[in-house]
C-alpha cells in the first residue's frame, strides 16, 4: 500500500506565502471502487472568496469515488461550518462555504478510512 501512496505530487496553483498556512492532504481509501489516494484543500480561487476546491488523486480498481467533508471554524468569529462534496479519481473540484473574515482552520474527512487532512489561511476582509 505505501507504493500507492508515494506517487507524484500534483501540480497546484500557487498561493500567497501571507495567504496560505498548514496545508495537510488527507490520506483516504475510496467508499466506491477499491481505490487510495489523497484529497488537498486549495485556495486556489484566493482567500477573499468563499470558492475554494478540492484536489485529488484516487487511483485503482472501480470508480474510486469518496464523500470528502471540509469542516472549518473561524478562530476570530467563532463561525464554523461544515460541507461535503463528492470526490471522483484525479482532478479538481469547487466548494463553497463563506468563513468571514479571520484566521481560519479546518479538516477534511471522508466517508470512508483515512487519516485527516487539515488546512489553515487568513480570510481578509
């Protein structure tokens, strides 16, 4: 299973030294197909939207397809939210949630086993 795990790094827009803290992909099998591989959290539209997205890489036998959650908390405004998207193989995908501005953090989990991600940007106003 390491193999699986230790392919190559995906290629991803770059963010703001100032923007961007703790990015931290989540380890994940999938709930369909008999798949493993990993989700990240971009801010690749920015900080200052409430559109982000989910990049991933699941690879095997079947559809490899997984519910992700992304569960964040605004550290200033005590705001917190939680939202799930479905994940399919390799490429990305849009989310929307609206944190406000602030420090914020959060996890990403699945619907299936996996170890965490975690992520962690500063929203201006």
């Amino acid at each position: 299973m390491t193999a699986l795990l230790a392919g190559p790094a995906l290629a991803v827009a770059p963010v703001a030294a100032a923007d961007a803290g703790l990015l931290d992909d989540a380890i994940t099998l999938t709930s369909a197909g008999f798949c493993v591989g990993h989700i990240h959290f971009e801010t690749v539209f920015g900080t200052e939207t409430r559109y982000f997205g989910l990049v991933s890489a699941l690879h095997g036998v079947g559809p490899c397809s997984v519910d992700a959650g992304v569960h964040w908390r605004n550290l200033d405004t005590g705001a917190a939210g939680t939202v799930w998207q479905r994940i399919y193989g390799t490429g990305g995908t849009q989310i929307e949630f609206d944190p406000g501005p602030g420090r914020i953090v959060g996890t990403i989990t699945t619907d299936a086993p996996h170890k965490p991600g975690r992520f962690e940007f500063v929203r201006q106003s």
